[in-house]
C-alpha cells in the first residue's frame, strides 16, 4: 500500500491472550505475541473510499482527524537485555511521526540497528515533530518532506534522497503521509506498517474508532508487510486485547496499543533480522473497510438500543465528536458510560429530536435513553461555539464569579504562564485571553500541558479534559487554582442539603452516602430518619447503606490509595491538605457544633469547646506528623566479604475501615481518620446509625479541602449491614473500632476469618476511681463530678466506680448531691445549660433499667434514677450509695450519668487496689491524693491504659489513649496511633 499512516485514534489497553503460529520458534518475546494465522472474526464492511484504490497512489487520503496522534500519556518501559539482536543489526529508515513513532525511533537503535534516516512532516507553526526533534539531537539525518510525489508520480529527488541512504528496511509506525512505492519497494527487506486493528477487520484510517462503534469484545493490532492495496499487505505478527465496556480512543491507545505497539514494532524488526518473519496472506474472509470518521458523518441515530449509542459517542470520542441536534444547537457528546447503577432520571429535561425518551440533566451528567429504554451517562458535551463543559452544567448560565488569587497563586500562575509560553513558541505573550487551541495547540500539547502542571503543582493531576473545558489562559488558572484549593465546585453543587434554621445559623446538611467524591443515594433509596434528642422530632432522612454500597465505597478507596494522587503527592503536601481540612473544621465549628447539639444532643458550649475543638487540634497535630514518619537503617551481621545495608520502611497498609460511636460523632471520627490519613491510608467510615449528620458534613469539607476523590468515604448504616461486610471485606486492610466489648469480638473473629486484617479496638470500660481522705476534696468532688456527669455521662472514660475512703465518704457524698442540685438541665443549645438528653430513645430506656436493677439490688439510690418529664430522652444525674462489689451497677457500665459510689476502708491501699482491678475492663482510671508516693503506687498497680492523679478526662491529642484487658487494644492519638495504621517492611541489601 502507497499511502501509509496510522489508523486510528486515542486507548487505554489490556490484557493479551498470547498465542503462537506453528510455523515459528517461541522465543521470550513469543509470549506477548500472537501471529495471525486468519483465524478472525467476520461482520458486515463499511462503505469503500472511492479515492483509494489498489494501485501506486493507494492509501490513506490526507492527514488523521485529529492531530499528530492520540492524546496520551505512555507509559516507560523498556526491553530486556536479552532480546538484543547482537549481530542481526539492520540499516533502518524510519517514515512516520508523534511519539509513537518517537518511542519506535528510540527502541530500534537501543536494539544496535542503525537508524539511516528519519523521514517525518514538516514543522507546524514552529514546532518539530517529537520524532523528528528526537533525531536531530542524536544527530541521525531527517528529512521533512511537504509531500513524496506529484500528480501521481514519485518525485524523483525525494527517492534519490531516499536511496542514497541505503536502508534495508522501512519501519512505518505512525504516518499520515502518501509513500510512494518506490519508497516501499526499495529496501531489501521491504516495508512493515503497525495498523491498529485485528487485519483483515477494520481496514482503514478510523480502525479504532469503528472497533469500538462495532461494540466489539476484541481489539489489538496488526504489524503487516506493505504491499499496493489497503491494508491489504501480508501479516507478520498480530496481538489482541480485551476491549472493556467504557474504553474510549484514548483509553485502549494508552494501556494497550501505543505501549504493546511499540514492543510489536520492535519484536516485528527483530523477527526480520533473525529470518524469522512471516508472510501470511490476509484472508479476505471476514474482511471490513470503513473511511474515515468525519464530523458531518458522527451525528447519532437514536432508534437504536443504549449500549449502541454508547458504542457511537466512544468510537467517535475525541475526534470528530458524535453529535445531536438539541437546545437549538449542536451538541458534542463526550465521556459516555453504560454504568448508570444508582442513577435516578431526575432534573431538568433536554428535549433531542429523534430520540425515544428526553435526556436528562442530574448532578452526575446527562442521561440518555435507547430504544430499549436502557440508559447511558454522558459526562461532557461541547457547545457549537466550542466550549467544553460537564453535562451537569448544561442548563446552568456561566459562572462569573473569579476566584480571587493569593500572593502564592500568582506565584503559580506566572509558572504555569511560562509552560503555555514554551508550548505555543509563536503567541508573543500569554494574556487571560489567549486560547490554548487557537493559539496552535494540538492533541499533544494537551498532553504536555498536563505533565507540565504536575511537575509545577506538586504533582497535581490534570485531566486532559480539564483543557478541553479551560482553553483560555485565564478560565485554566481559575480552574487550576480551584483543583488546588480542592474548591470542586461540580462536587459541591450536586449536594442535596437539608436546610434548618437552628441557634441563629442556617445549618446545610448533606444527608446521602458519600462514595468517590459525590453525595449518592443507597442502593434502592433506602433511608431512615435520624431524630432530635431533645424532642424526638425528626431532622431528616438519611441514607442507609447496603452491602452494594460498601463494595462501591471499599472499590472508590481502593483505586484511590492504588491508582490515585493520594498515592503519589509527597507527605508533606499530604499534610498540607490535612492542615487545610482542619482550617475549615475551624471556619465551620459553629455550624459543626449545633449540628453535634442537634443530632446527638451535645451541650452546644461543650461541643464547641471538645466535641470539635479536639478534632480541630487532632487533625493539625496528625499533619504534622505526615513527613515525620521514617523507617531505620539496622545493623546486621555481614556476609562476609561483601557488606550488608538493612533499612526498614514504614507504609500505609491500604484501605482501613473505621466503625465510631454516638457519645462524640466528630470527635471519634478525627481521632481515628486523622492518623490513618497522616499514614497514606484510604477510609471507608461507617458513623454511628442514630448520629449521622458531622460525619457528612465533614465529607463535604474535604472536598472543599482538596482531599482527592475516593480517600474518604462516609457510609451512614446500620452495624449488622455495613460494619459486617467491613470486616469480612476483602480488600479492606484494617478495622478501627469503637464500641462494645460485645461487638468487638465479632468485629476480631470476622477480620480472622476473612483476609486476617489488621485490628485496634477501643471497646467497653469500668473506670475506678479512687479518692484517698489526704485528697484536696474540692477538688476531688469537682473533678469527681466531671468524671460521671461530662457528655451526660456518654464518655468513653467515664468513671463507673468511685471509691471513697471511708472517713471523708459521708462529706464527700453531701458534697456531691448538692453540686447535682445547681445542675441545670435543658436544650443543649441553652448556654447555661449543663446537662442535656440522653442521645437516643434506646439508650435512655437502659439507663431506666439499670437504675430500677441497683436498687432492686439493695444498692441506695440518694438521688435521681428517672426520666425527666419533658419531651426529649432527657435523664436525670444519678448517685448510688452503699453499692457493693457483686452489683450488676459495680460491675457493668452505665454510660450514662449514673455516679456508683463504694466505701473502702481508711488506709487499706491494696485492698481498694484489688477491687478496682477486679474487672475484665481497663481503659481509664484515677486517682485522688496529696501523698505522691502513694500517687505513684496506686497509678502502677492499676490495671488501666490511662491512670489520673489528682485530674480526670484530661485527654490530649499528643498523648496516647487506649484500654487494657476487655477494653481493647492498640492506640488513638499520639505518635502510637500511626503505628496502627502503617505496616514496617525491612530491605536488606547486599554489595
């Protein structure tokens, strides 16, 4: 064939199933290659191009539809050692363009065969050819010719030219020019092509573009000898890949046929060193020809099924574009998916002639209909006059709201002004105005643009659609910026707030999951209602997460800690992002803590103060930690006489699931993921059922933050649906629990049973504290008081047990009932309230019980032990005396506001160490004494993963939390809780 040039456009490839001619001798390479021995599938051609024919002047007709080449990134490799041809080396010219061609270029002479000449397309507005550029630096001769022959007639000082070179073989990569015969004849060897289809299927310039709108399950390439016809020429090597379901050019090119064509070119050259090359003669059976996909040929037929106007818009996606008429325009329609689970058809109508159904427009794109009333999802569309936007902005007028620029944004822009400078030689100066396309910027341009951007924006990752819908220098920079402040404002506007006026601020609380970045509903819309405290009035329904919905959000996590940036970003901008997240938890702890009030019944001024400010302080100081997390160097014996170096590595362990608490929504949420984040991990987060509301809205603010898609996702549910399948879940790596002793050890036997994760827990506890005659007992009452009756009790830490030395017993419990007496119980969001409700129905209706049991039991109850009568789950504080150590209420927690109180005999220390550890808890403990011998006595004989003297609830971010015993194990907070979310790898080696 005369004409040679690439045929088709832009992929991302897949697995090759490998297969041998009988004619051949394997050899390594044989493993990715499979010659074609004609056995291909047969379908219905496509119309013939009536300027092509079999002749001298056969070929392709004018330049691809697109520019240079598809629009990727490839990815580095390299061949073995072994595969070198040593003493085979050939004279070799190179005809063709792009990077493809480049990565040909370069591969053949690392090979040791003698590139003679590279012949490629002339500069275009000032800019080489990468193939071409290439060359030129390794001083191997190149020649632009604007054509090779004339009225049909080789131009004989061009094949003079080219003869003089002496090349025993062309190799045709990527070309867009008409070669000549002459040209193909020449060598000794001849001429091979790379086609981009299974040959004889799809011959032709658009070959990718119709394997993908013929729906077909098989795709690969085709290295072929050239001959006088249309990609008729005899096969030499062939290889085949999966096509999946939403690949599009761009998408097969990248993963499969620019990296595995290269090797195929290379192989193909090798074969042909060796004499090993066949010549297989194409079989006409099952043979196809389609011309080339041009704009006014890519508009849409909607009577056909969903999954073939899918195939349409994908086949045609970049170039040229499948289009509809609709909106009294042309649409362009890009980025179509058939994944649609989830989806529901509501929001605005786009009426499209010929269709069966109207679009319509969601948050999460366009949905379109087939005659089969399928649906399929389009992400983008381009407007008639160009501009790119995200289909959920269809109906939506242009944002005229800029982003006001930091001193260190301009910074930034003036970096990123040089790369447009660099890429567009010929626009004299970079203005907002200036158009990237219109400026001379091709398929290519795009492509560097975006590694441009990475490496001046620490690693940020543009899309090459982000280009597409920014052409001008100013729009790029708004959206860059945005991207860096993670300001998604696509992800924002999809968020269905629930609105409530509430403590003078207009709460916006989302209600959905949140998987992969976005606010979705449950499998099937299931919801629930989440209840006010302090009225048992609903606030809203919520999402309940199914099974379906783990899998989804475990999948999001885990693409985002395998394939994402959090992944790739250094650890001190992954700090950075962590500091930015808890910058907004302070910009928004107003609304955090009315909303902790509001849905877990938290005294406002205590939420502010803990609730939230704690998880403020833990996220920051986890930021911190981000760049401080380092392995050793070991010595270790040598192996004598080399020398060894032994270093160990400390890694994220992968995707963690974390199961909270209701007592501190937020606070239990930032104590576990700020550490796991601070590690490099992903998170799927299940909060508590009846407390769902801080959770959410923290995920809205870590989109705002810039956390990247898919490393938080929160998923409201119940314990029994979506803590199981956690813990079963295979590709989840760790489990954080906080919880009951009860559910703790289901949560260890289903991590044992399922992939043997790892585990920390924080479970139940019964915390003695133990108040000495010698104590100052102000402060003792005071601090005895907070130790029950802080959070209405519902604290983790909460002293279950006070024991009293007798001779201050009497005086301590007076005390103690008259500072119950000035508590004030009332809305959490009063600021002179000190008690508020219970948290949920259930629990009150415990605490009722438990109370009715200690007295039933014979302890004495001084004060309180009901419900308070007013609307809400409202408890009053409780004291129990003469409480004995057999008691259900000496032995089990309350956690609730409930003050147990026993005797011990003045100066028995270790009789009263004894019953304090006569428990299967040990989470906290304390102390009360002026003797600091005894302090440090009592606080070494006390089984308790936290002992206070003389304080209690006195919790910091820097200090380590965590029980003993049937509390638990493994740490929160400090530099211990990162060790729960890292894994140590030792590397020794050998010189």
């Amino acid at each position: 064939m005369p004409c040679w040039r690439f045929q088709g456009g832009v992929p991302e490839a897949v697995l090759a199933r490998d297969s041998r001619c009988s004619i051949c001798r394997p050899t390594v390479q044989d493993l990715f290659l499979r010659f074609s021995c004609g056995r291909l599938p047969t379908v219905a051609g496509g119309p013939g191009s009536p300027e092509l024919g079999r002749g001298v002047a056969a070929g392709a007709a004018g330049p691809p539809p697109w520019p240079s080449e598809p629009c990727l990134t490839p990815r580095p490799y390299s061949f073995p050692r072994s595969s070198r041809p040593g003493p085979a080396a050939m004279k070799i010219a190179v005809i063709g363009q792009s990077l493809f061609g480049q990565e040909v270029y370069c591969h053949l002479r690392e090979e040791g065969h003698e590139v003679v000449g590279v012949f490629t397309v002339p500069d275009k507005d000032g800019k080489a050819d990468p193939l071409g550029l290439k060359a030129d630096k390794d001083g191997v001769p190149v020649f632009k010719f604007p054509r090779w022959r004339a009225r049909g007639q080789a131009l004989p000082d061009v094949v003079a030219t080219y003869q003089a070179l002496g090349a025993e073989l062309n190799v045709l990569p990527f070309c867009s020019q008409f070669i000549p015969m002459e040209i193909i004849s020449a060598p000794r060897h001849g001429s091979i092509i790379y086609h981009p289809s299974l040959l004889p299927r799809h011959r032709g310039a658009s070959a990718i573009n119709w394997t993908l709108i013929h729906g077909d399950k098989k795709g690969g390439f085709t290295i072929f000898w050239a001959d006088d016809g249309l990609d008729t020429g005899d096969l030499l090597l062939q290889k085949e890949c999966e096509i999946f379901p939403d690949d599009t050019v761009s998408t097969l090119y990248s993963r499969f046929l620019f990296p595995e064509g290269v090797k195929g070119m290379v192989q193909a050259v090798k074969l042909i060193a060796e004499g090993r090359a066949p010549r297989l003669p194409q079989p006409e059976d099952g043979a196809t020809y389609e011309g080339i996909q041009k704009k006014e040929t890519a508009q849409i037929n909607w009577d056909q099924p969903a999954e073939a106007i899918h195939n349409w818009i994908r086949g045609n996606d970049k170039v040229p574009g499948a289009w509809t008429e609709a909106c009294g325009q042309k649409l362009t329609f890009f980025s179509s998916t058939l994944s649609t689970e989830g989806l529901v058809p509501e929001g605005e109508t786009l009426p499209i002639p010929g269709a069966h159904r109207p679009g319509v427009v969601t948050g999460a794109g366009l949905i379109l209909f087939g005659n089969d009333d399928r649906m399929l999802l389009v992400k983008s569309i381009q407007l008639e006059d160009g501009k790119m936007i995200p289909a959920s902005q269809l109906f939506r007028g242009a944002d005229s709201t800029g982003l006001e620029l930091t001193e260190e944004d301009l910074v930034t822009a003036e970096a990123v002004r040089g790369a447009w400078k660099r890429i567009l030689p010929n626009v004299v100066e970079v203005e907002d105005s200036t158009d990237f396309f219109k400026s001379g910027a091709a398929s290519l341009d795009v492509v560097r643009l975006v590694e441009e951007v990475k490496e001046l924006c620490d690693g940020l990752e543009l899309e090459n659609e982000d280009i597409y819908m920014a052409t001008t220098f100013g729009d790029f920079m708004q959206l860059l910026v945005r991207k860096m402040r993670g300001d998604n404002k696509e992800s924002q506007c999809v968020i269905d707030h629930v609105e409530k006026t509430v403590n003078k601020l207009t709460l916006r609380m989302p209600h959905q999951l949140f998987i992969g970045g976005a606010f979705v509903d449950a499998e099937g819309a299931k919801t629930y209602e989440t209840i006010n405290p302090t009225d048992g009035s609903v606030i809203c329904q919520v999402s309940l997460a199914q099974v379906s919905d783990v899998d989804k959000a475990v999948a999001a996590a885990k693409d985002a800690f395998e394939h994402g940036l959090w992944g790739k970003i250094s650890a001190r901008d992954r700090g950075r992002l962590l500091y930015r997240l808890a910058d907004l938890l302070e910009q928004q702890q107003e609304e955090l803590a009315t909303i902790e009030a509001l849905d877990a019944g938290a005294v406002y001024t205590l939420a502010l103060k803990t609730h939230v400010g704690m998880s403020i302080q833990t996220f920051r100081y986890f930021a911190g930690w981000c760049d401080k997390i380092q392995g050793a160097t070991i010595p270790i014996n040598q192996a004598r006489p080399n020398r060894n170096l032994t270093m160990t590595r400390k890694e994220p362990i992968g995707v963690c699931g974390i199961v909270i608490p209701w007592n501190y929504p937020l606070m239990m949420l930032s104590w576990k993921m700020a550490a796991c984040l601070a590690a490099g991990n992903t998170v799927v987060i299940k909060p508590a059922q009846v407390t769902p509301l801080t959770a959410l809205k923290f995920a809205e603010l870590t989109l705002k933050a810039g956390i990247p898609k898919g490393v938080i996702n929160v998923l409201p549910g119940s314990g029994s649906v979506v803590g199981q399948r956690l813990s079963d879940h295979p590709d989840v790596r760790k489990i954080a629990f906080t919880g009951s002793t009860e559910v703790g050890k289901r949560i260890m036997k289903s991590c044992a049973l399922s992939n043997v994760k790892k585990v920390s827990l924080e479970l139940g506890g019964k915390s003695p504290l133990i108040i000495f005659a010698d104590c100052d007992l102000r402060k003792a009452v005071q601090m005895g008081m907070s130790s029950v009756f802080f959070n209405k009790g519902e604290n983790c830490i909460a002293a279950g047990r006070l024991f009293v030395e007798d001779s201050i017993h009497d005086q301590f419990v007076q005390r103690v009932v008259e500072e119950v007496g000035k508590m004030k119980i009332g809305s959490p969001l009063d600021r002179d309230t000190s008690h508020g409700p219970q948290n949920h129905q259930a629990h009150l209706q415990k605490l009722v019980e438990y109370c009715q049991r200690g007295v039933k039991e014979g302890a004495t109850l001084v004060c309180g032990g009901n419900q308070v009568p007013r609307p809400g789950f409202f408890f009053e504080p409780t004291v129990f005396t003469d409480v004995e150590d057999h008691m259900f209420i000496a032995r089990e927690e309350s956690f609730g506001p409930v003050m147990i109180i026993s005797r011990f005999a003045s100066g028995d220390v270790d009789a009263v160490l004894s019953r304090a550890n006569a428990t299967e808890f040990g989470l906290a403990s304390g102390v009360f004494t002026r003797d600091i011998s005894k302090a440090l006595y009592v606080s070494d004989k006390l089984e308790a993963g936290t002992v206070f003297v003389n304080t209690y609830n006195k919790t910091d971010v820097a200090a380590p939390f965590g029980g003993f015993k049937q509390s638990g194990f493994g740490k929160d907070l400090g530099e211990a809780a990162l060790n729960e979310y890292l894994r140590v790898k030792t590397v020794t080696f050998e010189y």
